[in-house]
C-alpha cells in the first residue's frame, strides 16, 4: 500500500516501512500525521535559534528531527536536516545555514502536504 498521490514528490511506502518497523501501518500512518503537526513548531524554534545565534538550541532541535525523521523513514527531511545540523556544528557562515534552513523548510512543507492528504 504506497500512498500515491499524483505527481507529489513525497512519497511514503507505508506497507514497507511499517513491516520494517514492525509496526502496523494504521500506527505507522498515525505516527507520521503527529510528526507532521509537530515539526510546525519545532522548525518556528529552530528558526528563532539560528536568529539568535544560538547553535546549542538549534543542534537540540536538529538532533531530535533528525532522530525522528530517521526513525520514520522521512529520507527527504532526514537529508535536510543532516546538512543543516553539520554546518551548525561546524560553524558555516549563516548565509550558508539560511540556504540549508530554506531547502529543510521546502522539504518539510511537502512532507506536511503529504501528511495531510494520508489523513483525509
């Protein structure tokens, strides 16, 4: 049971990842919708973070997304966060974070559209 929903970008193989994760895929999908209503304001944190300069902050709330869309399967998220969180880590320049912050919040978008249409 792939969730295909047209010509979307995000895609899910909710039968798969749910035998991966042992789970059954109503828990899974479940899992996934609360994830999406989540991040909203996770990334309104992270935002702030990276505007106040605080990595600390930002490493926190790039650790537990990137944990939870690993966990999930989120591969598109999980990607955007990594890059992120590893030029957190190393100090890029902040006109580098922002452009890794925009890619991880277009990401996060289509994952949230996704969510919403599996939940209808």
């Amino acid at each position: 049971m792939s969730e295909n929903t047209g010509g979307d970008s995000f895609q899910l193989d909710i039968e798969k990842i749910s035998q991966e994760l042992r789970v059954r895929p109503e828990i899974f999908k479940r899992l996934v919708i609360s994830f999406s209503k989540s991040i909203v304001e996770k990334m309104r944190i992270l935002e702030q973070a990276l505007t106040q300069d605080d990595s600390v902050k930002a490493r926190a709330i790039l650790h537990e997304l990137k944990g939870t869309s690993g966990n999930l399967r989120l591969q598109p998220v999980f990607e955007a966060v990594e890059t992120l969180h590893v030029a957190v880590k190393a100090g890029e320049p902040k006109v580098k974070q922002q452009e890794y912050l925009a890619n991880l919040k277009s990401r996060c978008q289509e994952f949230i559209e996704y969510a919403t249409r599996i939940s209808a």
